[in-house]
C-alpha cells in the first residue's frame, strides 16, 4: 500500500520570468515534491517583460505577452497571491507576511524580488509626468499619456531607453532621446554601430541628442520642460527615465541575508540561508548582477535543479543584445575594447545598410556587433561562447554560415568595403 508523502512547502516572493521559469521546469523535475506559493507585488499573472516594447508600440497587446494564465495556476495547484509584496521575513520560525497580512509558512523560500529602475534626483524628477520603464503599469501610463499629449523625452539612450522612444513615436508623440555619453549603447555597441543606430532612429523622426546633460525638469505641477547643462530647453509633456536598474535587496536585507549589490548567491542559487534561494535580478552572482534573459533562465534551471535534488552550478556567461524595435536590426555580444593581441574584420557598405565587426583574440571570437544584417548573429554568438579555433575559417568567417565562395557580397548589394 502507498503511503501519501507531505509535500514540502516552496513559498516564491515575486512572479517575473526568472521564478516563473524555474517553477515551471520544477514542475516537469518533480512535480509532486512541493506545495508552492507565489507573492507577486503586481495585480496580474506572469507576462514577458520581453515583449513589453511591442505593447508599447501598440504591435501586441497584454494577452499577447501572458506566460502563465490563471489556468495553469490552477492545474498545478499553485496558490497565487496577486498586488500582495511580502513585506518580511522571519527565517527563525520559516513565514513571511504579507502587505495584506497574509502569512504563510515555507520549507524552501525562493526569493525573486527583481530591480526597480533608477530615477536621477534632478531637480523636477518628482514632477507629474515623470514616468519609469520597467512593468506593464509604466507602459500602460506611456499609452495614457501619448493619447492625450504631444511631446516627450526620454533620458537614456541604452536599450530601454530606445525601445521606449520607438514605442512612444509609434504612439504619435514627438521624441527627443538624451544621452550622456557620446554613443547610444555604449555598452554594447562600438561607435559606428551606434552611429549607424542613430542615424536610422533619427530616419524614423526621433531626435537624438548625445553628449546631453540633463540638469533639470521644468514645470510647476507637471513637465513643462527639460533643460540641459549648455542652456538647450527641450519641451516635453512627459519624461521617461531610462538610465539603469538596481536590484531590490532592502526585504533580503531586514531579513539578515548577505547582500552586496545583489542578494548574495553561490552556485547553486543559495543565498546565505541554506534553506533559501534567490533568483532574477535581484541577485549577485561572483560580483555580477544581470538584466538580460538568458543568464536568468540559465539561474531559473539551476534553481530548479537544485530544489528537485539534482543540484547544478550556475556558470556566468555572456549574452546577446537584441535591438526590439521594427525595422532595425542590431545584434551584439561580447567586447569590443581596443587591447594588443586583438584583431578586427569588418564587413560594411557605404551606404550605412548594413555593418559586420568580429573581434578577434588567440583565434577566437570575443566580440560581435552586427547592424543590418543579423541572420548570422546566433552562428556568431555560439562561436564566440564555445570558443571555437576560426583560424581555418578566417577568410570567409565574416559572411557567415551559408557563405557562397562565387559571390560573398551579393547578399548585402551596392559597394562594400572589407578591412581585416
């Protein structure tokens, strides 16, 4: 006769797409282990953050972005507790509570608990009008707003900050970007590449201002204006904030757990709490702290591995940078610094199209940036992250994997220049 095994109960704080991985893939590891509740700050369920700039752009709506509906919550037993954040820890008795007063007690505790975007302390940042781009309630006050004014300007010309001009010029309004450094995604993105991106946003009608240093907001209740340090006045109806992410540690750290910028976390995701895990951007990882996807999924897997019995290490890793705005293709991965011992090839034509640039050390990719022209960027990146030996393959490895030996330029057209 089968004795009924007590589940062990797994109490998740946040319902992003890092938990929202693991818990899925635990699910398949070992379905019947855990009890599982989710506290999730925001009133809804698990959406792609991803896709968050084609809602703004009015490409895709909320259903379109959802992961999990309610559906599967209820098929696989999940307790979720919608617009309700835990507010506390108590790890001696093993419960958090929650901002409506919901305990609940946990075996296992997952932490999740993301990052908030960082709003500069201008003078004027606590204007109305003032708005973040982070979640979907920042997205649907960018809609609101772009339905009722005219002008906006974002400060921030690194991805998000990109993808949120792009979705509100799609919206009608008139976008001025600002960016402090001289090339727009400076971090991902050497400075022709990012010329290249400048000049196609400013074909869309986004005005780009680099080199600009924001020194305050103008407006008496709401925006009225922007001034910058050389005495340029920008008027905007609204103002989005784009210049980074912090990872939220403030419940880890009333709760006694080792935090740095990140909640603290070894390989197997485990904070210093043995019976508590962390995941998402909330977390630091051998001093790094992530925003793109694919390291938080690769965190989600080992999370899930670790809490079925079948622990995994989680390895920090290099990940692409995908441009989501329609009509301009960019890919990049890796580094791009000038060092001895590195070589450059690069593929482009004159008339901006399209831009190739491997970066080349010890006969092995390190770096990738592709403007253009991006169906290869997956063959690159697998190269580069393998670290694959290309010596055999120098002289046609910059025109990809389907390179036709009779006629490598055709793909591109016009007048192309090669330089290795």
């Amino acid at each position: 006769m089968t004795q009924n095994v007590k589940k062990k109960r797994l109490v998740v704080i946040g319902n992003g797409m890092a938990p929202g991985r693991a818990i899925e893939r635990l699910l398949e590891l070992s379905p019947d282990q855990y009890q599982i509740t989710i506290f999730n700050a925001e009133p809804r369920v698990n959406y792609d953050r991803i896709m968050l700039s084609p809602v703004l752009a009015g490409e895709k709506s909320y259903g379109d972005i959802i992961i999990h509906n309610e559906e599967w919550y209820a098929q696989n037993d999940i307790i979720l507790h919608k617009g309700d954040p835990v507010v506390s820890i108590d790890r001696s008795k093993r419960i958090v509570l929650s901002k409506k007063g919901v305990s609940a007690n946990y075996d296992t505790l997952l932490i999740a608990t993301g990052s908030s975007p960082i709003l500069i302390p201008l003078p004027g940042h606590d204007l109305e009008g003032v708005l973040t781009y982070r979640d979907l309630a920042d997205v649907e006050k960018m809609i609101r707003a772009s339905q009722t004014q005219k002008h906006a300007v974002v400060i921030g010309g690194g991805l998000l900050g990109l993808e949120a001009a792009a979705g509100l010029q799609m919206r009608g309004m008139t976008v001025t970007v600002l960016h402090l450094m001289p090339t727009l995604m400076e971090r991902q993105l050497d400075p022709v590449a990012g010329d290249l991106l400048k000049n196609a946003l400013e074909a869309r009608g986004i005005r780009i201002l680099t080199k600009a240093n924001t020194m305050r907001i103008a407006g008496t209740e709401k925006v009225e204006a922007v001034h910058l340090d050389d005495g340029t006045v920008i008027k905007a109806d609204i103002v989005c904030m784009a210049v980074g992410i912090r990872p939220n540690t403030s419940l880890a750290n009333a709760a006694g757990l080792k935090t740095n910028r990140g909640i603290i976390v070894q390989d197997d995701m485990r904070t210093s709490d043995p019976d508590i895990f962390a995941v998402g951007e909330c977390v630091e990882h051998n001093g790094q702290c992530y925003g793109l996807v694919a390291p938080l999924y690769e965190m989600a897997a080992v999370v899930a591995a670790s809490l079925s019995g079948q622990p995994t290490s989680y390895k920090s890793t290099t990940s692409p940078t995908k441009l989501k705005v329609t009509g301009i293709d960019l890919f990049s991965a890796g580094e791009f610094e000038k060092k001895a011992g590195r070589e450059e090839i690069i593929l482009k034509n004159s008339g901006g199209n399209f831009y190739k640039r491997l970066v080349i050390e010890g006969n092995k990719i390190v770096g990738v940036v592709l403007f253009g022209n991006t169906a290869d960027g997956a063959w690159f990146f697998d190269l580069l992250k393998r670290g694959v030996d290309i010596r055999d393959m120098r002289q046609s490895l910059i025109f990809g994997k389907a390179y036709d030996e009779e006629e490598p330029l055709a793909p591109y057209g016009g007048r192309c220049s090669l330089t290795a």
